[in-house]
C-alpha cells in the first residue's frame, strides 16, 4: 500500500459507530482527519465515541478536527470542502436505523438519501479530485434470495433502504457521469462494543450483562427469525479504507459470508454471561417492523479475490467480545 503520512481525510458520521473506528485507523496511518459532528445543545452528548482519539483544539500538533455541521446543509459542505481539500471522503452519516426509518422516513431520506447527493454534488462544486467512499447497505437488497453479492437484484424493505439505495446509485451515476472516484461499499450489518445501544446485538449484549450483575432480569425483542452476517466493526473501517486506496473506484459487498438467526445470537451472548437466554427474552410487538428482511448473507468472494479484505471476527466470537465489554462496563462504572 501506498504511504498515507500526510494525507487528509473528511469523514461524515465520525461520531458514529464506524466513524470512530475509521478516524483512529487514519490517524494511526499519519491522515490530517476532518469529520463533521452535529450541534446538539450539549458540549459532549454525541462525542463520546471519540473521547480516546480527541485532541484540545490549541494544542499546535494535533491531526483531528471536529466541525460542527450536517449533511442537510449543502453550503456548510461546499465550503467545508473548498476550505480542507481532503483526498479521501467517507460519507458514513446517516440515520441508520431500520425501524427509526419507519417513523420518520422523510427525515431519513434527506440525511440518508439527500445528504449523499449534497455531498457528490458539493466535491463537484469545489473541483476537488477526492475519492470518495459511500457507506451502502445489505438492507437495499432487502426480499433477495441469499446469498446476495454485487450482482444481486436490490428490493430495499424500508424508507432507510430506499433511502440508501438512492444514495447508492447517485454515487454510481456521479462516478459514471463526471469520472469521479466514489465508490459504494455495500456493508453487511457490523457490530462492536460501540454499537448504538437499540441495535438487537448491543441490546442483547448489554441486558445479558446488565442482567448477570442483577440489575435487570427480562429483556424484550421482536422478530428472533431475522437472519443476518454479523461482522466486527473495526475490520469494515480497514476494507472501507482499502477500497479508496484501489486502483479503480469499484463497489464491493463487504461481509463474513456466514450467518445466524437473533434467538442464535441471544442465545450465545445469554450462555457466555452464563445464562438462559430462555429465561430472560421476552417478545415485544413493538419491536417488529411494517416489512421485515428475512435473511441477508453476504458473498465476500469479490473484494477478498481483488482488495484482500477477508473478515476474521465471526458472530459467535462477536457476541462474546460484546458481552466481555458491556460487563466490563459495568465493573468500571459510567
Ligand atoms: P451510526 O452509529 O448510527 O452513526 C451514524 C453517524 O451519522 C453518527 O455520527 C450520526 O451523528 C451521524 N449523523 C446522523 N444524521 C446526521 C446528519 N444529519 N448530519 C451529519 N451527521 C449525521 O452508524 P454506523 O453503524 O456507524 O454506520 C455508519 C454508516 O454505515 C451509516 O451510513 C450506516 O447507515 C451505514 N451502514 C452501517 C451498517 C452497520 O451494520 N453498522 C451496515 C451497512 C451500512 P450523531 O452521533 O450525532 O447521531
Ligand atoms: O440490529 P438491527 O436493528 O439491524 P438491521 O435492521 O439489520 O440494520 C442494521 O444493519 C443494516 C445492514 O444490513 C444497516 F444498514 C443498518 O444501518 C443497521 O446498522 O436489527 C437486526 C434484526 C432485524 O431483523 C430486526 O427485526 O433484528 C431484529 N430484531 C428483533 N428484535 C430487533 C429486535 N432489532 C432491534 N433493533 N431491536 C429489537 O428489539
């Protein structure tokens, strides 16, 4: 790989699960890093992710700046990338979650859908040669039979699929129309102990730790059938990373290739706190949604045979690292 001391990169959504963990990759590979964090009427609400990486704004030797903005401002984005000039762009913001997306879906399609066209349009506007990365998702292929890979046929299931799927093909016409180099990285779902705490894995995680310390004793889910290829989440901010430093701007399913249902995660993050998921896993309506996507299991074939990214963490081993994590949280407390 090439040497990436001295590069700059602008990554949207830093504050978030992936965003975090792309930020540290850069920076431990020498990257000036941009990302932009929402305002929110506390100083530290939504930084928390960031708090191992976060540098005091006058210290002179620092490598990581935070701008307040939103992908829903178009000229905030025009002059935030005339003013940094950044090689690479990762567009990982967005509202990402599938059952939110329900609630409000046209608010999700102007951060989700809108926000990556503003920021296609907003690098054409500066004239800079950046290469971009758009974060796309296995939720755009929704009913398809698994399991799936590039060429597989998109039936999104959710205004956040939809939404994505927008996103996904303005990419691919930007790279078609202008030459540019954006590239959509069609990531299967990947998980951390950084998880947003209403993802089913984080939940699960963190009640099987909550509950082994007798702090609560029933956690409620919805539909324990959902099939889905759980990764680790540092790995698919390396493959994000190793897309942009490809010769060609080509899209890649990102995923482990094997798979498990909810109760086959519940059930092994439950025995590693050493219980029953049986005991404790309550069924909530609520927590179903309008239209489900029944079984989503990545095909890596691609990007293993021409990046070289291959997923070691599997879902097994994850919910076991989670569960470790969120117990170890509540023996060092908030
Ligand atoms: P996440 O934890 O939900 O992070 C989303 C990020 O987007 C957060 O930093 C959030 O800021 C930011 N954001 C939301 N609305 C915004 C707006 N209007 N303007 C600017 N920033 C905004 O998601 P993730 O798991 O890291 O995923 C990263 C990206 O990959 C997302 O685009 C997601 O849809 C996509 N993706 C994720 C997976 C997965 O399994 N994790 C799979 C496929 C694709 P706050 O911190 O202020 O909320
Ligand atoms: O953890 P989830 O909410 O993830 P979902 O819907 O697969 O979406 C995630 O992965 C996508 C990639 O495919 C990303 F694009 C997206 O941004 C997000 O990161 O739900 C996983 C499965 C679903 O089938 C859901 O119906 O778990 C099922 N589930 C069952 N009970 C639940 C619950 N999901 C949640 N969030 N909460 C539950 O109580």
């Amino acid at each position: 790989m090439s040497d990436t001391t001295g590069r700059t990169a602008l990554i949207t959504g830093i504050s978030g699960q992936d965003g975090s963990y792309l930020a540290e990759l850069l920076l431990a590979k020498g990257y000036q890093v941009h990302g932009i964090v929402r305002h929110t009427s506390s100083l530290i609400a939504n930084t928390s992710r960031l708090d191992m990486i976060y540098q005091d704004p006058h210290e002179t030797e620092r490598r990581l700046f935070l701008h307040k903005g939103d992908v829903t401002d178009a000229g905030l984005l025009v002059n935030l990338i005339r003013d940094i000039r950044p090689d690479e762009i990762y567009n990982l913001a967005a509202q990402s979650h599938v059952r939110v997306s329900f609630d409000l879906p046209d608010y999700t399609a102007n951060v989700t859908a809108l926000g990556a066209i503003r920021l296609l349009e907003a690098v054409r506007a500066s004239g800079i040669e950046a290469r971009i990365y758009q974060a796309s998702t296995s939720e755009m292929f929704g009913t398809a039979a698994p399991p799936q890979h590039e060429s597989t046929a998109f039936h999104p299931r959710s205004p956040y699929g939809v939404a994505k799927l927008f996103a996904h093909w303005a990419t691919v016409n930007y790279r078609e129309s202008y030459g540019m180099f954006a590239a959509s990285g069609i990531a299967f779902n990947h998980e951390s102990p950084r998880r947003g705490e209403t993802f089913v894995t984080r939940k699960i995680t963190r009640a099987a730790a909550r509950i082994a310390a007798g702090l609560e004793k029933k956690v409620y889910l919805g539909n324990l059938d959902a099939v889905r290829d759980w990764g680790y989440a540092p790995e698919y901010t390396e493959a994000m990373w190793r897309m942009l430093q490809h010769d060609e701007p080509v899209d890649y399913v990102i995923a482990t290739g094997r798979a498990a249902t909810v109760r086959d995660f519940a059930e092994a993050a439950f025995a590693h706190a050493g219980l029953d998921w049986r005991d404790h896993v309550e069924h909530d309506d609520r927590y179903e949604r309008p239209a489900e996507v029944p079984e989503l299991v990545g095909d890596p074939a691609k990007i293993e045979r021409e990046i070289g990214w291959k997923a070691r963490v599997h879902w097994d081993e994850l919910a076991r690292i989670m569960v470790d994590a969120d117990r170890n949280a509540l023996r060092i407390g908030p």
